[in-house]
C-alpha cells in the first residue's frame, strides 16, 4: 500500500469531494432542472390550450344561444314571410324605397347543409348616413332573423355627402 502524507490526503480528499459535487450536478441537479423546464413549458402549454378551451366554450354557447333565438324569431314571424317583400315594406317605411336602385334575390345553403337561406342584395342611391343607419337599424332590428352580412359604400353627389349602398342580407327561410 501506499503511504500517502496529510497533504497529499487532504489534496485528494479535496479532489474526491469535488468529484462527487461535479459528479452530483451533471447526473442530478442539471437533470432535475431540465426536467423542470419541461414541465413548466408543459404546464404553460396546457394553460393556454385550457384558457383557449374556455374562450370556445364562451363562443359556442353564444352561438347556441343565438341560433335559439333565431329559430324563436323564425317560429313567430308570419308564415308567408319572405325576406324580399319584408326589406320592399322595409324600405317604404323608412322612406328610402324611391332610392332602391335594386334588389336581387337569391337563395343558397347553409354551410351546415340543413337550411336554405334566403339572400338578398339592396342597392340604394344618394342616401344621406341617417336614412341609412335607419333602414340597417331596421333590418337589423325587426325581430325577423334577418341579418346584414355585407355593406358597400361608396361617397357620391357634388360634395361627396351622399352615400351608394350595397347591402346583403339573409334569412333562414322556413
């Protein structure tokens, strides 16, 4: 055996010891701690994916809710309603009907394939903005499901005061 003096003891006494520290950060604590890393990114990866979660079940429930009034509003409406003869009353009533330039009707499938919605395209000439806010607040607002999906506008008259409108509406028809 051999004989080995205090220094040299205390020397690889000393080395033994930091080969053990080194030997316990490279195989425990560098792993614990990437390993904890990954959680913490797992962990905020399924946040986000549950607060996402929570954001699409707001937004189906408004949609459930909304398609439940519309077959409410679709239910108590007149049984010979169509959406044409509605937006020509409509647009009587507001006082616009002398500046509708045209309606074209048209009809389509729902995306779902379950219902056909009745579609219709009105164009309206030198309007001033409260004769047309009045007639979209109206279709908007008379009860019957019908919905704006497009607004084209376009300025004209000498001062560019007056507005041409394309609005497209539709219903579900019954």
């Amino acid at each position: 055996m051999v004989n080995l003096s205090l220094r040299e003891k205390k020397a690889l006494g000393i080395c033994f010891v930091v080969l053990l520290a080194f030997l316990a950060v490279q195989f425990l604590l560098v792993p614990a701690l990437d390993r904890k890393n990954k959680l913490e990114t797992r962990i905020t990866a399924k946040e986000a994916a549950l607060s996402e979660l929570f954001q699409l079940e707001k937004e189906y429930q408004s949609l459930e809710q909304r398609t439940e009034l519309d077959k409410r509003m679709i239910s108590r409406r007149d049984k010979n309603f169509t959406l044409f003869s509605f937006l020509d009353v409509l647009a009587e009533k507001s006082g616009v009907k002398e500046k509708v330039a045209y309606m074209k009707p048209s009809s389509r499938m729902s995306e779902t394939g379950e219902t056909t919605l009745s579609l219709v395209r009105v164009k309206v000439e030198s309007l001033c903005l409260q004769e047309l806010v009045d007639f979209m607040v109206g279709i908007e607002t008379a009860g019957n499901g019908v919905y704006i999906t497009s607004v084209s506008l376009s300025a004209t008259g000498k001062e560019k005061k007056r507005l041409d409108a394309v609005i497209e509406t539709e219903t579900q028809e019954t």
